[in-house]
C-alpha cells in the first residue's frame, strides 16, 4: 500500500521534473530525497537509499553535470567527499518539496486531517524504530520527501 501511495508522489514530481525542463528521471529521487543530500557522503545516500555506491555515484555524477549539485572536501577528513547543492539544486529541491506538500494536502482532503497526521505520526515511529537498530536496513530507504517528512 505504501508503495502504491510512494509511487503516486513520485510520477507527480517526475512529472513536474518534465513540465519544467528539467532532465532527470525518477532515479535521482534516490539522491534528492528527504532530507536532502547537503552534508552527505555518497556512501551515506547509498545507504539511504538503498542503492549500490556505484549507482549512486553516477547520479550524483549526473545532478554535478546538469549544476544541480557540487561535491566538496570535507573539512573534517580531507580525504572525504561531501555533497551539496547548488542554488540551482536548491529550487529543484524546493519545487519536490511542494508537490509532495500538494500530494499531502489532496490526501488530508480524501481522508482528513487528523488521520494524516496519525499515519505521518506512525510512519515516523517506525522510522526511530529502525534508525534505533530496531529491525530493517536502519534506514529510510525508499522513503520519499512525503514519506520521511515529520
């Protein structure tokens, strides 16, 4: 069921994504997805999402080219490479945010408000569950924006 709801937010941001001329696909959701990837080694965002280091490499080498994002030493470990985005990146990553934010509001209207939030309320304690070392990968892989959100 999750998965159908997930799909739903994700074909509206790609469709977004086409509407506005942006060329990407719904794979770089797996780098821009929420929280976002400032302050993140790709290693993280592969963990994250769930993907392979190499399949995540390649979109962010991907969102680099197109000037949605720029990796940069990390200060803390010279040898490391972090991401962050670009101003460009940044309304992309704006513009996700409100169609998921729509999504959500359509869904309050469907089935009201109050029930919205006790979903996001429980989806969040699964996540704590899990970032706690209480089962799963430990993460919110495959999480949207609208899926991750509090």
């Amino acid at each position: 069921m999750m998965r159908v709801l997930w799909q739903e937010v994700r074909d509206r941001i790609h469709i977004a994504f086409a509407e506005e001329g942006h060329d990407l696909r719904a794979e770089h959701l797996a780098v821009l997805q929420h929280p976002g990837p400032d302050g993140q080694r790709p290693s993280a965002l592969a963990v994250r999402s769930g993907m392979s280091r190499q399949a995540i490499n390649h979109l962010v080498s991907h969102l680099e080219r197109a000037g949605y994002l720029e990796r940069y030493t990390d200060p803390a470990d010279r040898n490391s490479r972090l991401i962050r985005l670009t101003d460009r990146g940044r309304r992309l990553y704006e513009r996700i945010e409100a169609v998921a934010a729509t999504v959500e509001a359509e869904w309050a209207e469907q089935v009201g408000a109050p029930r919205l939030e006790e979903l996001r309320t429980t989806l969040s304690d699964l996540l704590t569950h899990r970032a706690a070392g209480g089962g799963g990968s430990g993460g919110a892989a495959g999480a949207g924006p609208a899926a991750a959100r509090s």
